[in-house]
C-alpha cells in the first residue's frame, strides 16, 4: 500500500533484485498501513479485515460447487503465481491502487506463459490484447488498476521489464493492464498512480494468502451497489481428474441483482438494477409515485451498474492458448451465476494463463515441443473454473469494508442481514 508521501515509496527494490523477505516485509507494512487508512477513511466500519475481521465466504458456510479448494483458495495456490497490492490513499478524493499478478517470478519476457483472454463485454480498457491473441502468450506481469491510470502504469511496468537483467537490446514488449472505473470513490482524472506504485505491487508480490476487499485495485471499486474490490479462489481436482489447480482472482466493479449460491441477496436487502422502474411499473408502496426516473432508496443505481469485472485465471494444467481460451469462456459462467447481466458500460474481461513448466516459450528457440492436456480431459478445469470464479466474487465483497470519500460512500454488504437471506433459502444453516 501507498499513501501519499509515505516513506514506503522510497523502499522500492531496483529492478531484478527483489527478494522474497523483501516482499514479505512490504506486504506486512502494506497492511498495517491499510488499517490506519481505513479507519480514517470509514468511520466505525471494520479496520481493513484485521481487528474485528470481515469473513470470506466459506468462513460463513458458504460453499461454491463440488471441487475443494487450495491451501489458501487463492490464484497463489497455482505453484509460482504470486499477486502484490499498493493501495493508493490520500486526502479525502484518492481512492485507488494496483495489483500485479506474476505467473512466476522470474523474467517472464524470457521465460514466457501461454495465454488468452476473452471478452464477454467490450466496453474496456483492456491494454495487450491484440499481440496476446495473435501470439497466444504473456510476455510481462498482468496489471489491474483504474481506468485512467491504464497507461501510466504500462509505461511504468515496461520501465520495471526493461531494467531486468537480460533484457539490453530489447526494442518491443507488449504490457497487460486491464481496469475497471473506480470514479465513484477516487478522482480518477487526476490519474494518481505513479511508477512508484507501480514497481511496489510488482517487487512487493507474494505467494500464500492474499489480502482481498478494498486493497490494489480493488480500492475504490462498487458491485452490485455494495463495495466491490479484490477476491481470489481456487480448486485442486482430484487424482483421478488429472490433480490440476485452478486459481481466480477478480477485480469486482460491476452491477445486476446479486445473488448468492442461488439466493436473491441484492433482491431481498432492496438493492439492485432498474429497482425503482420495476416497483413503480407494479405500483410500489407509493413511495416514487409514477415518477419512473426516480431511485428507490438503497437502489443500485444506473452509474453502479456502468462498471466492469477483470477476472485472471491460473492454472498449472498443460493447455495450449487455444484452450485457455475454452477456459476463459467458462469464467463469465461463474460471473454470470452471481447476478451479472453484462451492462451496456460494463467491460467484462477475462485473462487466462498456464504455468506449466512443459508449456513455456522462449523467444530465441527455433523450435519448441510442447505437451496439451486432451481435449476430452479439459471439463473438470472448466468445471472448476466456474465454482473458484464465483466464489472469488463474493470474497471480494465480502472482505470488503466501508469507504468513504468527498465522492461518496460506498457501504460494505451487511454480514447478518446477508446472512439471514441465505439461512431463509437454505445455502447456510
């Protein structure tokens, strides 16, 4: 985490000599530096997930299909993906950030992942597209953060790529930055993310746990009218369905009715897409009378529900580009199942990689043999692709606290009223 003129900023690594202690050091200085903010930033609510900790959702019993998950169900548990945060907070307007996923740690020009990304909703900033598709493979780190700061964190990242050792005479890179609009909280035409912040969620990126809610990117972010924000979950399949691992993380910042594991949550609590339309077209209580352009009180409102959702996916699984993009697909199934209707302003993208070590590509080799899991063996990753996509989304709510800013305030989904939605329809005792 960043806040403005924090001596943190001055701890950056230079280029290539990142160390795991380091990471950790700044990870741990990251999240007590959250605490303070957050409870500047919203009174009373839950310090940053420490003090009095908000639950992800199987902390409250909510349990997403039929595969477990990792270790940490987390994108971490794929072997060598490591994902790093910089909270950006200053004054009362800057509310944002950026997150870094590493599928390895090493120089990934060098060392390159097959990849593939699909659109389910185009209306984006999603930076690299193009040369992933035609070249089906990630060459840098993939970047999330706000939808203005897109390019100053790509020059930032290829300042960061080029200072790698190894990488004199290279005159083209192709940097992955995606974003969705956090303007509801952050003054977002300020553009306040620098190549500090940038360099910290890169070098400062871990594996094991990773801090979820209104941290990175996911700062400033609103889903569903509630606050949105970072969310990860992963699935290991069994032996006998190959013992492939799939992780998802999600930066949520899009609109619809939300419902969990079938439950009308955003319906039951009041608030949701068009609320105010639909009950004065059945005649409502009386409250907005005909009056169709007025909002019911506590409805997602049609600015919150212009947003977007970035969702990456990982996988240790052999695929080629191809069916990583099969992969892909399968994740807007899981986004779907929370509510979602893909807005007209919404960018819904999705990023897939595989970390296998028998699937990367060098760019000096002439030749390369590769291995690719059957087609016919590829069901169980889509399968398990869907349930870590839709659990990542509620952690991400879940996890999130309170904030506030001169633009707004964006309130965290109530536990206990939540809660009782779901009891009442059965998805928890």
């Amino acid at each position: 985490m960043h806040l403005q003129n924090d001596p943190i900023r001055e701890r950056c690594v230079p280029a290539g000599r990142a160390a795991t202690t380091h990471r950790t050091r700044v990870a741990r200085a990251v999240s007590r530096t959250a605490v303070l903010a957050f409870a500047t930033l919203a009174p009373g609510a839950p310090l940053g997930g420490q003090e009095d900790p908000r639950p992800r959702a199987r902390d409250i019993g909510i349990e997403v299909g039929i595969f477990t998950p990792g270790a940490d169900n987390a994108i971490t548990d794929v072997a060598g993906v490591l994902v790093g945060h910089t909270t950006i907070v200053s004054g009362d307007d800057i509310r944002t950030g950026v997150t870094a996923i590493r599928p390895h740690g090493g120089n990934l020009y060098r060392d390159r992942v097959p990849a593939a990304i699909h659109v389910g909703n185009g209306f984006g900033k999603l930076l690299g597209v193009t040369q992933v598709r035609e070249l089906g493979e990630l060459e840098t780190p993939i970047l999330l953060t706000c939808t203005l700061c897109v390019w100053k964190a790509a020059d930032a990242m290829v300042e960061w790529a080029l200072g790698m050792d190894g990488m004199d005479g290279v005159r083209s890179i192709n940097p992955v930055v995606g974003e969705t609009n956090d303007g509801g909280l952050n003054d977002i035409r300020s553009r306040p993310v620098a190549p500090a912040h940038v360099r910290e969620a890169l070098e400062g990126a871990t594996s094991g746990a990773v801090e979820e809610g209104a941290v990175g990117a996911g700062t400033g972010t609103s889903a569903f009218g509630w606050k949105g924000g970072i969310g990860t979950s992963s699935r290991v399949l069994p032996a006998s369905l190959g013992g492939y691992t799939v992780g998802v993380l999600v930066q949520s910042n899009f609109g619809g009715i939300l419902q969990i594991a079938g439950a009308p949550v955003g319906r039951e609590l009041g608030r949701y897409s068009f609320r105010g339309q639909v009950e004065s077209g059945r005649g409502g209580d009386g409250a907005h009378g005909n009056d169709s352009r007025s909002p019911a009180p506590h409805e997602e409102r049609e600015g919150e529900s212009q947003g977007s959702i970035m969702i990456v996916v990982a996988t240790d699984a052999p695929l080629s580009e191809r069916n990583l993009e099969r992969v892909a697909r399968r994740a807007i199934m899981g986004l779907s199942r929370t509510g979602s209707y893909a807005s007209n302003g919404s960018g819904d993208y999705v990023i897939g990689f595989s970390t296998a070590p028998e699937v990367r590509r060098q760019p000096d080799g002439p030749v390369r043999s590769v291995r690719d899991l059957a087609n016919n063996n590829i069901s169980a990753i889509f399968q398990a692709t869907v349930e870590a996509t839709e659990e990542a989304i509620y952690n991400s709510m879940l996890k999130a606290v309170t904030v506030s800013s001169r633009w707004g305030t964006r309130e965290a989904l109530p536990i206990d009223a939540t809660l009782d939605v779901l009891r009442r329809h059965g998805v928890v005792r």
